[in-house]
C-alpha cells in the first residue's frame, strides 16, 4: 500500500541531502511533488528519475525561501495547478557557526531568515490553502541543537529552536482547521550541511552517538513520511528526534 498516494505534496530545498532523498521516498508513496530550489537548474536530474522511475507527477519550482513574493507566487502556482496543498515539508536550511564573540549581524541575519522567517511565511502561505480544505500537514526540520544547545553553534541551535516553538504554536492554533504541524529533530545526518564541519568534528560529534553511526537522509526521509501520511492522522505539536541516541 502506497502511504502518500495523491498527496499534494511541497518540499522545500530538494536539490540535495534531506529534501532530495525526501522527494524520492514521497515519490515511492504515490505522493503528487513539488520539488523547490533557488538554483535554477539543480532540480533537473531528480525531476527526471522521479518521472521516469514512478511516473511522478512532479513539478520543480525555483525561488529563494526567503523571497516573500516568489514563495507566495509558487504557493499560488500550486493552487492553480492542483488546488490543494496536502502536505508541505519546510526542508530548506542552513547552518552558518561562529563562537561567541565573534558572531557577526549577517550570520544572524542569514540564519535566521532562512531557518525561522522563511519557516513562518511558508507555513502561513500554506495555511492559506489547507484551511480552505480543513485539512493538511506541515512539517518543519529542527535539529536536536535546537532542543539540547550545541557549543559553537549559538545561532544554528536558537534558530532550530525557534522551528521547535513554532511547531507547537502552529499545531495548537491549527488543529481546529484540520491541519497538523510536526517537526523532525535530525541529529548527526550525512550530507553536505554536515559534512562541511570537516571529518575531524564529524569524529568528534559521533561519539555522543549511541548508534555509533551518522543518520543517512533515509532514516530521517523514513519519518517524514510517516508524519505526512494518514498513519499519523493523531499526531501534531511533536518534535520527533532521529538522532541514533545522540547526546549533544
Ligand atoms: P543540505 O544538504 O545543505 O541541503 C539544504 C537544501 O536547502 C539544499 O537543497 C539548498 O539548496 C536548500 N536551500 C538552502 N538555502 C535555501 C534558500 N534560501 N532557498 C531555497 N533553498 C535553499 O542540508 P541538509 O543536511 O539536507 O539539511 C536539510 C534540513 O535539515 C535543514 O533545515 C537543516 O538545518 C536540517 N538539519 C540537518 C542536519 C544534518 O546533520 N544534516 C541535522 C539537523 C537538521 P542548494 O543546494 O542550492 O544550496
């Protein structure tokens, strides 16, 4: 049985790691994508397999997230097309770390436009649509900073905690209109975001890991899907952790 099948379906910074092994799995469930990035172009390879391999119903958007009117216009793309917006997963993110002292306003601001301000207009531009409908799932990405605090990441950890906060407030204000909103705490994941870090703290973090291995973009794709699909029709305002038992 297909969990996803004729989901509309938004993933937000699908070109790579989380988002794209995301898409994939959504695709294997049925689910109806619209796949977003803001490199034109970085999108065409996975458009290609996902339609030739599933027959995917699946159209790339690019913008930026933090582009207020490019995000309305693609929301409104996806109303006119399908109507409807079943699910949207806020994928896109970044992490950019100083030490305290040395934290300069852009990193901040850059941050924090791009894992909080985008998260909240998204989610209200998709609200827009699934109210309407009285139903839809929102899934935000925290990280298990955002609930532990990380030293050296002080930004990175306050904005994945503002994407935890805003979870539980939109799902409380939400649940009356038929909507769910979870959120995904991924803790050491294998892909560029992380691998940026450098092997030597990438080494150094996987200690803490219980499981003794980094997370791949499946194991925490695996969940999304879950929280997207009707199996998790009862469940809202969580922070699930998919961490292998890390401990920061
Ligand atoms: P990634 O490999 O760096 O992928 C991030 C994706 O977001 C890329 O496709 C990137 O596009 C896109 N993106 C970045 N800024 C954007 C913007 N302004 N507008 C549109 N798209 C944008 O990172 P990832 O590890 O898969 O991370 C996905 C999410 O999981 C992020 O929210 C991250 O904070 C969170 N997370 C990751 C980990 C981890 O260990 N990897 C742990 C906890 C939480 P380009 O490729 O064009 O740059």
């Amino acid at each position: 049985m297909e969990l996803l099948t004729n989901k509309v379906c938004m993933i937000t910074g699908a070109s790579r790691g989380i988002g794209r092994e995301t898409a994939y799995r959504f695709a294997e469930e049925g689910a109806v994508l619209y796949v977003t990035d803001y490199q034109d172009g970085s999108l065409d390879s996975l458009v290609d397999i996902l339609s030739e391999k599933y027959h995917t119903d699946i159209t790339p958007l690019y913008f930026d997230v933090t582009d207020e009117r490019a995000a309305k216009a693609a929301i409104m793309e996806v109303k006119k097309r399908h109507g409807r917006l079943d699910v949207l997963v806020n994928n896109a993110g970044i992490m950019r770390d100083n030490v305290i002292g040395m934290i300069g306003q852009k990193l901040v601001k850059d941050v924090f436009d791009i894992n909080v301000f985008a998260v909240i207009n998204m989610i209200q531009l998709a609200n827009r649509l699934m109210v309407r409908q009285k139903s839809g799932c929102i899934i935000n990405i925290s990280s298990i900073v955002g609930v532990e605090g990380a030293a050296g990441q002080l930004v990175y950890s306050a904005s994945k905690g503002a994407v935890a906060a805003l979870t539980k407030a939109a799902a409380k204000e939400l649940a009356p209109h038929g909507i769910r909103v979870n959120a995904v705490a991924p803790g050491l994941i294998n892909t560029g975001l992380l691998q940026a870090i450098g092997d030597e703290k990438i080494a150094e973090n996987l200690k803490n890991v219980k499981m003794g291995r980094l997370g791949e973009p499946l194991d925490v794709a695996n969940v999304l899907v879950f929280l997207a699909s009707d199996l998790a029709g009862y469940v809202t305002g969580e922070i699930i952790g998919v961490d292998g038992g890390a401990q920061v």
